[in-house]
C-alpha cells in the first residue's frame, strides 16, 4: 500500500474515574504531534464541570495532557480524524543508544542467551524482525488478564502468556539483546478485537523504525501512533502523580475506511 493510499482514520477514547482524594493525572491518550488531524477534540470534566488539561510535548512528539482534578466523578474525552499519513519522526542519535540499553519491563542482558540461540544467525533485517515476531507470537497466548501490571519480558517469557504489551515487551528485550534498537509505542489500532488501547514494538533496521506485532491482532498499516518509549513505563495511557483514583470504565474506539491485507514478512512503518 502506498502511503498516499493509506485510508482514513478516525480514532476516539472515554476514561472514567472516580477521583477519591484531589489528584495530578497525566493522560496520553492524544495522537502524536507527527498527525494532522482535520478533527480533534479534548475535554475533561469533573461532575460535569470542565477543568484544565495541559498539553506536554516529549522528543517523540507524544502529547501527554495534565490534569489537576478535585474530588468527584472525572471523565476524560478524547476524538481525531486522521485524513492522511503522517511525516517521518525526526531521528536523535541518542535513540540509538538509549533502546539498546536494557529497560525497566524489557530486560534484554538476561534475555541475550535466548536471543542469542533462536536468531544469531539471521542477517536480513526483515527476515530477523518476522522471524523474532513470528517466535514470541508461538510461544505466548494471548490471554486477558493473564498478566500484572509489574511483569516484565523474562516473566512473560516463563509464564508463556500475557496482552499485547507483554508481547511488545518480550520483542523488544530479544531484539535489543541482538544489538538491534527497539521501543515500544502505544497506538489506536483498527481492527483491533475487542477493541482497547494496543501495544507494539518497532525495531531501528534499515534507517528506519519498522513495526513488530507478534500479536498479528490488527493490520499495521493502519496504526496511529499515540505515545513512544523504552517499555509500558513511557507509555501509560494514564499516570497518576498524586491523590487516590479508582477506575472506571474505558471506551476506545478506532476504526479506517479499509482495512488492508498486513503481509508479515515485510516491513511497515507507523504512519
């Protein structure tokens, strides 16, 4: 698919919680500043009454938005149209570095002897990142709920289940411990089933950032890159830095004009 091909996007997320002690929230539930949306709109509420939400721009263009909320019943809303693909992130020599080392939810120094057996003899690039994908994608289920906020790439590869973040962790340990660079980003992903906020890999190969989905749950092509990290702790959807929360209800909605057919063994950017 050509990128002037790529179709229409149009994304949406609700997040409900019941702030039970006044609270500093960080969402990153917004597109990356790389987007153009021809529509998009932002709100939070507190029973009903809007407050303020501050938008933060990191060096990848992830829009985080903060939020002081009082006590009360908290909503926050979210909605873009995506008309076209996006431009190419700027590259910081310092990427290179930083998504080698070993990270908080991917611990590659202990995943170096797996990694080492299963691929050391792959040279082609999009033959090593279907190769990793297709591993990690055979040997864990896919299992909701299987796994703690806490695990990492080692305890998911001994649990051999876990969501797609762990599927992104596990990726993203191995493909280090190759000595390739890799992160994770947190996207709106059409196609997704049951529809929720995903996660993937994307590995530094052949100048560029390729996606790695060992989940295989939704065509790549059609990804809309929210947030980009080292793990699930550059990532969250939501960060609370103070006060006491809980939970409610979660809504996210992302759908394309067409959905095109992923053929794994190439390599698709996040566009």
């Amino acid at each position: 698919m050509a990128l002037n091909e790529l179709p229409q996007r149009s994304v949406a997320s609700t997040i409900d919680l019941t702030i039970t002690e006044p609270a500093e929230l960080i969402f990153s539930v917004a597109v990356g500043s790389i987007y153009s949306p021809s529509q998009e709109w932002i709100n939070a509420s507190v029973d009903g009454r809007q407050i303020d939400a501050v938008e933060l721009v990191d060096a990848h263009g992830t829009r985080l938005h903060r939020v002081q909320a009082p006590v009360g019943e908290l909503r926050f809303d979210y909605s873009a149209t995506i008309p076209e693909a996006a431009g190419f992130e700027p590259q910081d020599p310092t990427d290179f570095v930083r998504y080698l080392r070993p990270s908080r939810y991917a611990e590659s120094d202990s995943l170096g002897p797996t990694a080492n057996a299963e691929f050391s003899g792959i040279r082609d690039a999009a033959e090593l990142l279907h190769s990793v994908s297709s591993w990690v994608g055979t040997r864990l289920a896919y299992v909701s709920g299987s796994s703690l906020p806490t695990d990492g790439a080692v305890r998911t590869l001994l649990s051999r289940q876990g969501v797609c973040r762990d599927f992104a962790h596990l990726t993203v340990g191995l493909l280090r411990a190759l000595n390739v660079p890799a992160r994770m980003a947190s996207v709106y992903a059409p196609g997704l089933y049951p529809m929720d906020f995903h996660a993937v890999a994307e590995a530094y190969v052949d100048g560029g950032w390729y996606v790695v989905d060992a989940t295989t749950l939704a065509p790549r092509q059609t990804l809309v890159r929210i947030a980009t990290g080292r793990d699930a702790a550059d990532t969250a959807f939501l960060t609370v830095t103070s006060g006491r929360i809980q939970v409610g209800p979660i809504t996210v909605t992302a759908v394309a004009d067409t959905l095109p057919y992923d053929d794994v063994t190439q390599l698709v950017g996040l566009r």
